[in-house]
C-alpha cells in the first residue's frame, strides 16, 4: 500500500506543478472559445490549482508513510486515502467557482 500511496502523491505533486505553465491540463480549458479564454484569469485558475494539487499530494504523502509506519490495516488506509483526495479535489472545484476569475 505503501508504493500505492507514493505514486498518488508523485502523480498529485507533479500535475500540479504542470498545471503552473500549462493550463490546457485543467478539465474544461480546452473546450472554451478563445474569447471566453480571454476572459478567464489563468494566473489565478493555475495558481490554485497548482496549490490544491500539490497540497494534497503532499498530504496523501503523509497519510501513507504514518499509516505504514504505525501498520494501520490497508482497507482503512484505502478508504481514507481516497476520500481525502476526493474531498480535495471536491473543495478545488468548490473554490474555483467561489473565485472571481473574470478579467476586471
């Protein structure tokens, strides 16, 4: 579970730190026009993305490496680890529509 737990976190970490110089990786970028792209504060959309992603796979990190350490059964691990990137990626999409990011 340990190396499960490790890959999330390494996938998390690096498309966040993508995300950064590449919007076109967010779910949705691609199929704008580029009038409503235009529109859209890419610096902030990024930035948050890139923060939400990569705190959460610095978190899934943790999870893991304690749950190993302290031998927590792999079904709790499973199920905590899941949810919390679930909720973490449930929060982003809740903050992203909270935030302001049209252009003033």
């Amino acid at each position: 579970m340990i190396y499960g737990c490790l890959i999330k976190a390494v996938i998390l970490i690096l498309s966040g730190l993508l995300v950064k110089n590449n919007p076109y990786l967010i779910a949705g970028y691609n199929s704008l026009s580029n009038e409503e792209k235009e529109q859209i504060n890419t610096d902030k959309l990024t930035q948050m993305t890139r923060n939400y992603l990569v705190s959460i796979g610095v978190g899934i990190l943790i999870i893991g490496v304690s749950f190993y350490a302290f031998n927590v059964s792999e079904k709790i691990q499973l199920y905590l680890v899941c949810g919390s990137i679930i909720c973490g990626i449930t929060l982003l999409i809740i903050q992203s529509f909270k935030l302001n990011l049209i252009k003033s």
